[in-house]
C-alpha cells in the first residue's frame, strides 16, 4: 500500500483506536515501530522487534494518529510493508470496536472474493477505469495478483496498465513487473557475460556463479564488503539471494540500463 493511500485510509478511522497488525488484537502484535527502509516504510510489532540489536521497550501501542503523523514525514508513493516483506493491504475495524485498527496483508484473506468483489463494486458504481486501476494499485495490489488470483481480468487489465503508463515496461509471463532502478549490470568472472542482476543482494549468474552488485559500490573494500567478497576463490561460494534473471527478461532490462 502506498503512503497517500494509508495515509486517506487512517483518516476514516478512530484517532484515538490502537493500531494492530495482522488480525491479531493482543499486546504481541501491537504496532510498536516505524523504519524507513529504501523506500519503503516498515510495520513491526512487539513480537518482531525483541531479541534483535535495535530492541527497545516502547511505552504503549502506536496509535492511529500517532501512524498517521509519522506517515507524513514519508513521500506519498514509498510502498507500507509489514516486517515480513508483504505489502499492506487492508486497514479495518471490527464491528462494534473503535477502539482498534487492524493492519492487514494478502495472508488473511481470500484475495480471490477480494478481488473479484473490487471490479464489481467499480463495474456496479461506474467508477473511471484509470481511478480504479491507480486506487487499485495504490492500495498494495499488483498485475501479477490479477494474474493469479482472477486471471481472467489479466489480459485486459494488464492491456490497460501499459496504456496508461501505470506499469513498469519489463513484464513477465505471470505480470511480475521488474523496475530498471533495481538493476545493474556486472561482467561474470566465469563465463564472462555481462549480466543484469539486482541493485542489492547477490544474485546468480545464469552459469550459476555468484555475482555481488560491486558497481553500485563507491569504492571496493574487502574489508568491509557487505556481500563477504575477498577477491579470492571463496567468492564463488557466497550464498544467493536472487536466482538469475530469464533471458527474455535480462534482454529487456539490458536495453534499458
């Protein structure tokens, strides 16, 4: 979910009401910290934050209003993710109960009803096709989720989207969209290729050696080196994060990089 969405969401929401994540209404699952991450901002509860080197003991749950203020300190398009990685779907109440704000992500619904009943709310009130498609990207839901969940609707909406410039120009086959300012490009020690690989994280060649971002750096420092490079044999034995790019894809990305 985008910033500005959250952000209009919250609003409808009881100020004073504690803010709750994953369906969970106990002190463990209590919003309790906010981080910036790149550009994304992050949701961690009691639960998530004890027992790692940042641990503090907050004093009570994170409000609604307290969650909407620091939001604004945030750029309206930075994505809203819960620790896990998953993005923010849904800000609900329980019926009856003002007094809590629930965070939700894809994990605790049937995103297939979900959303089907979105396009038939939007079909049913008339809505403008491109407010649809943007609130419905800005809520946290992509192409690939269409593709998955009601693929039926991929076509068309996918279509859609790139007409209007709301998706990125690298697509693959299931509507995974691949942003160029995610990516560099390295030259494989091994098989000498240049490759596209991801900005952060080591991700494989498509021989199967294991590349490092090195370009992204300022300067190479074996020391420091976040990705455990020595410049020796024992750079080929550094775990992956990212498996190698589909052809199809590193020849779209190529020629935009």
């Amino acid at each position: 979910m985008k910033v500005r969405k959250m952000k209009e969401l919250l609003k409808e929401q009881n100020a004073n009401a504690s803010v709750f994540l994953d369906g969970i209404n106990d002190s463990d699952c209590g919003l309790v910290k906010i981080a910036e991450h790149g550009n994304k901002v992050v949701l961690y509860s009691m639960e998530e934050v004890n027992g790692k080197p940042d641990t503090y003991k907050p004093s009570c749950i994170v409000s609604v209003m307290t969650l909407f203020m620091c939001l604004k300190k945030f750029p309206d398009n930075y994505d809203v993710m819960m620790a896990s990685g998953d993005p923010v779907l849904f800000v609900v109440s329980r019926v009856n109960d003002n007094k809590s704000v629930i965070i939700e992500d894809k994990n605790v619904n049937d995103l297939s009803s979900e959303l089907e009943a979105r396009f038939a709310t939007a079909a049913e009130e008339q809505w403008d096709e491109l407010d649809f498609f943007m609130d419905f990207l800005d809520t946290g839901f992509t192409l690939a989720d269409i593709n998955k969940y009601i693929p039926e609707k991929y076509e068309y909406s996918k279509k859609f989207m790139e007409e209007h410039g709301l998706i990125s120009d690298v697509i693959d086959d299931f509507g995974n969209e691949y942003d160029p300012k995610d990516f560099t490009i390295e030259t494989c020690p091994v098989c000498g290729r240049e490759e596209v690989i991801r900005i952060k994280g080591v991700t494989r060649c498509r021989c199967g050696y294991p590349l490092a971002p090195c370009s992204v750096c300022e300067n190479c420092n074996y020391k420091t080196c976040v990705y455990g490079c020595d410049g020796t044999d024992k750079d080929a034995e550094k775990s992956c994060n990212h498996e190698a790019l589909p052809d199809n894809i590193q020849k779209k990305l190529y020629a935009l990089l």
